[in-house]
C-alpha cells in the first residue's frame, strides 16, 4: 500500500506542478493582453491627435484658398475698375467675378 500512495503522492505532486505552470502561463497570457491593449490605446490616441491635427490643417489651407481668391477677385476688379473692362478682359480671357455683397 505505501508504494501505491507514493506513486499517487508523486503523481499528485507531478499534477500539481503542471497546474501552477498553466496558472503562471495564464497570468502571463492576461498581462501580456494588459499590456498590447494599453499600447493598441495609445497608439490609437496619438493617431486620433494627429488626424484631428490634419483635419485643422486643412481646414486651414481652404480658408487661406478661400481669402486668396477672394482676394484675387478683388484685385481684378480694381483692376477693371482702374483700366477698363476691356482691359482685364484682354488679359484673362475671363471677366471679372461680380463684387460679392457682404
């Protein structure tokens, strides 16, 4: 009898080993995840701050294109102001817009 409960005391202890190894196993899978999804966070945090920087960006260059027209429109008829229609005509190949009303 005492060999049959030392083989089982052995097994049981070959058996207890192995599920701690799958326990540190699992609690290093968990803190692994931990960690990728506080990366996956904060990667996705500093690509949200650089799109809303581009979308600002852009915002930015339409308004710049936008006060360059207009400020080429003006241009254009103080020109044909200045010198005639005919004139800003001629050197275009398109009359000037129309003054916009504010």
């Amino acid at each position: 009898m005492d060999v049959s409960r030392d083989h089982c005391g052995s097994k049981d202890s070959v058996q207890m080993e192995r599920f701690k190894e799958l326990e540190n196993q699992l609690n290093r899978a968990r803190s692994e995840i931990c960690r990728i999804g506080k990366e996956k966070d904060e990667i996705e945090r500093k690509f949200q701050t650089r799109l809303d920087d581009l979308k600002d960006r852009l915002s930015q260059s339409y308004s710049t294109n936008r006060s360059m027209q207009n400020y080429i429109s003006f241009l254009k008829t103080s020109y044909a102001n200045v010198f005639g229609e005919s004139h800003s005509t001629s050197c275009t190949g398109l009359s000037p817009p129309a003054p916009k009303l504010v």
